[in-house]
C-alpha cells in the first residue's frame, strides 16, 4: 500500500504572509541582508522572509542542517589565489 499524504501545512498561513511580504519588499527594492546589501535573489528574499517568520514563533519547519555546508570549506588559497578587495 501506498503511504498516506498528511493533510497538515507545513507552514502557517501568517508565515505565508511574511514571505509575500518580503518578496514585496525585494521588489520595490528596500529589503536589506544581514550585512546591509540590497537583496536582489528571489531565493534570498524567501529565505529572509521565513526567517523573520520563524522569529515571531510563527510555524515553520526548521532549517537543514549546515554540517554538510561546514564540511565543503575551503580555504581561500586553494581557490586560485584570488584575493577580496
């Protein structure tokens, strides 16, 4: 036998509003990243606008874990030697 879909939301309908919200915002050009730069991506903006969401202890799901992101660092010297200004 097949597995039984659940009929729950995985998201709340407010934190559907917060993500409209900020998609809004990225839009017209005001939504701002973490380090202050203007947020082009609509992947970003979603992200943002989950984020704030999950702050206001609206129901998100939680985040994947980042472990397999640690793992994949490298340091800058391997990358060609290519230096930030």
């Amino acid at each position: 036998m097949a597995a039984k879909k659940s009929s729950r939301r995985k998201y709340s309908e407010s934190a559907s509003k917060d993500v409209e919200s900020a998609m809004r915002r990225r839009k017209k050009g005001t939504l701002k990243s973490g380090s202050g730069r203007k947020v082009k991506s609509r992947k970003q903006a979603i992200a943002i606008g989950l984020s704030e969401a999950r702050s206001k202890g609206k129901k998100v799901p939680r985040k994947k874990s980042s472990s397999r992101r640690s793992s994949s660092k490298r340091s800058s010297s391997k990358r060609g030697g290519r230096k930030r200004s």
